[in-house]
C-alpha cells in the first residue's frame, strides 16, 4: 500500500514516533453503522509533545456521536509529563507573548494547583512501541497489524461505550506535505478505510461497517501552545474521490483567513493539488459552554474540476474542549452536498471539519 512518492516520508519507517519533533499526533475519524438503524461517527488524536527525545508529555482527545438520535460524548485525557511540560515551560512562555489573556491564566492558576480543569481528566499508563506501531493511552489504543500496509485496530474502552474497529486502507498513503512547508509538520494520509468492527454499549454489542480516513503529521509547531488556529477539511465524496483542505487563521482574523491549501485525491489514486479554490463560511453557531463562534457550515468551489459543495453539520453542538491557550475545538462531523458541473452529476458525501483557534474572538 506503500504508494508515497516523497523522498522525505516513507513507510514503514516513518509510521513509527519521531523522538526529533516536539508535536506528533496521530488522528483518525470513522462514519460507522450498526444495527436497528444506529449511525455512528468518531473521531480520535493521540499527541505527543516535547522539546527533549526522551521527556515527552501526552494528551488524548476523542468523541463518540450518534448521528441518529443524535448524541455527543467528547473526551480530554493528559498524562502526568504533559501537566509538568505545560506549567513549567510552554505557558510561561506563551505569557511572554500574550500577557492580558486571562482565561489562559485561570487555566494556568488551576494547573499550577496539581489540578485539571473541568472536563479534563488523567491518564497513566502510555506506551509507544515500532514494526510495527502500537500507541497505547491509558484505556484507548491504536496497534497497527503491520506498518507497510497501515491497516490497523482502534480500541477505545470507555466508561459509556466499548469500540473495537479495523481500518484497512482502500487506497495507497497520500503524502500531504514532505517539507513541512504549510505549518512546520510533515504530513501523510490514508484517506479512505474500509472499516469492520464491534461497538459495545448498554443496550448490547453492536456489528459496525463503514469508512474511515486516518492522519498522521510530526514536525516543530507551536500553532497549538500559542493559541493560534486553522481550519480543516477532511473530506470524502461519494464518488471515490476525496478533498483535503487546510486554511491557517490570519495574524490578526480569524474570520478574514489566510489562502487554503488543497488535494483532490482522484479515484484512482492519483492525487492533486488545488491552487484555485473559494471558501467562504455560511453560518455561524455560538457555544454558549465556551463563548465561542464557529463557521460551521461552508461554501466550496474548486473552478478548475467544476466542482460545488455544500459541507453541512450533522447537528451544531459538536464541540470539544482542549488543554491550553486554544481552550476549546469544533470538531464535527458532516454532509456534503453539491455538484459536479462538468458533468451535471451531483455530489454527496461525509467528512470531519476541524475548527480552532477562536478563543481569542470569543465573547464573554
């Protein structure tokens, strides 16, 4: 499944943790269904942060959803090594630069406590292990049954629902960006899964299949600890072909942000990147936990491939709050609609939106 064509990313090797970079996170989401009707979507990221090769910190971040009730659990769990980095190193330091930030200090003042702020909770017990990879924090995992065809099982035992599932890739790993040239991470992608797999919950075991899409990215970033923000796309249509799309926040706006970056990975394969494409935001929902506002729904035209969509979310309330200066995320499962004028066909599919860094616009 080794489909890469950069020189500087290449598998297996670079499946495994790089001890070199001080944020690595891998992340995947997965539309499922079960029986009786029962649609499910989630989402998960594994982070590991750290100046030093060996002192790293780690935080978890997940959310479970129904889409046909609808209903959302979100989770953050930190580790011990995470809590020490933040307090001693990266707020301090992110003080240095925005002093008058004084929801990040509240934050601070609660940490400096030995305590986690509401909802955030502990986890022990991290293992990272390579050929092939397995990542293991605390009570939620990803093991990769071999790292050349990046098919792997997720497992995620929580304390309302059990979830055992399989990715197999359907398609070659896309290398998103090799240099790190977009944000300082290198970057690849299996942007289409086939999955398999158990979800067990109060009222009994469910049998689930569906797709799914898998990141991972490593490098030298702060965009996370200074509270910065970008929004992202990760989209699957219908007919076999998928979009990518990241869009960095401007220095000064996050409504005003800077020209997205963008891939079509074609149905056969071949993927290709989007130099002309316009994006503006059709609505706006306000977190009334948070104070926050997100652009969650999107207006999306690729004039090149004659291409419209429509990105919409399953339902508003999708999000999560985040550890540190960005303080919360919109992460939200959604449907796209459109259509595809160069042969007036239209277009449906499904997908994740990342939303972060409104904080700093937030209303009180």
């Amino acid at each position: 499944m080794n489909d890469l064509r950069a020189t500087l990313i290449s598998i297996p090797k670079d499946a495994a943790a790089h001890p070199e970079a001080n944020l690595e996170w891998w992340y995947c989401y997965a539309f499922i269904n079960g029986s009786g009707g029962r649609r499910y979507a989630l989402m998960i990221s594994f982070f590991r942060v750290g100046e030093l090769s060996r002192i790293k910190g780690h935080y978890l971040i997940y959310s479970l959803i129904r889409l046909d009730e609808p209903g959302f659990i979100s989770r953050s769990y930190l580790d011990r090594s995470l809590f020490y980095h933040m307090t001693g190193l990266y707020l301090p330091s992110y003080f240095l630069f925005k002093p008058s930030d004084w929801q990040t200090w509240e934050q601070y003042g609660t940490l400096f406590k030995g305590k986690l702020p509401t909802p955030h909770s502990w986890i022990k017990d991290i293992s990272m292990h390579s050929q092939p990879t397995a990542i293991q924090y605390g009570h939620a995992g990803i093991t990769f049954i071999d790292d050349v065809s990046q098919q792997f099982t997720l497992h995620i035992d929580d304390p309302e629902v059990r979830v055992d599932l399989t990715f197999t890739p359907s398609k070659p790993l896309t290398a998103i960006d090799e240099q790190g040239t977009l944000n300082g991470l290198y970057y690849y992608s299996s942007t289409r899964n086939t999955i398999t797999g158990h979800i067990h919950h109060e009222g009994g075991t469910d049998q689930v299949s569906g797709e799914g899409w898998f990141d991972h990215q490593w490098g030298r970033n702060y965009e996370l600890l200074k509270g910065e923000g970008w929004n992202w796309f990760g989209l699957q249509l219908d007919d076999g072909r998928e979009l990518l799309i990241n869009q960095l926040h401007a220095a000064k706006s996050a409504t005003t942000p800077s020209s997205p970056t963008a891939i079509l990975i074609l149905k056969d394969q071949a993927s290709i990147s989007i130099n002309n494409i316009k994006m503006r935001p059709l609505r706006v929902w306000r977190s009334f936990q948070s104070g926050m506002s997100y652009p969650v729904e999107w207006y999306i035209s690729i004039p090149d491939y004659q291409l419209e969509l429509h990105v919409i979310p399953a339902f508003d309330n999708q999000e999560m709050l985040i550890i540190g200066p960005i303080r919360a995320i919109w992460e939200g499962a959604c449907l796209v609609t459109g259509l595809d004028h160069s042969n007036n066909t239209p277009i449906n599919g499904k997908g994740f939106v990342e939303l972060a860094g409104f904080a700093k616009y937030a209303k009180a």
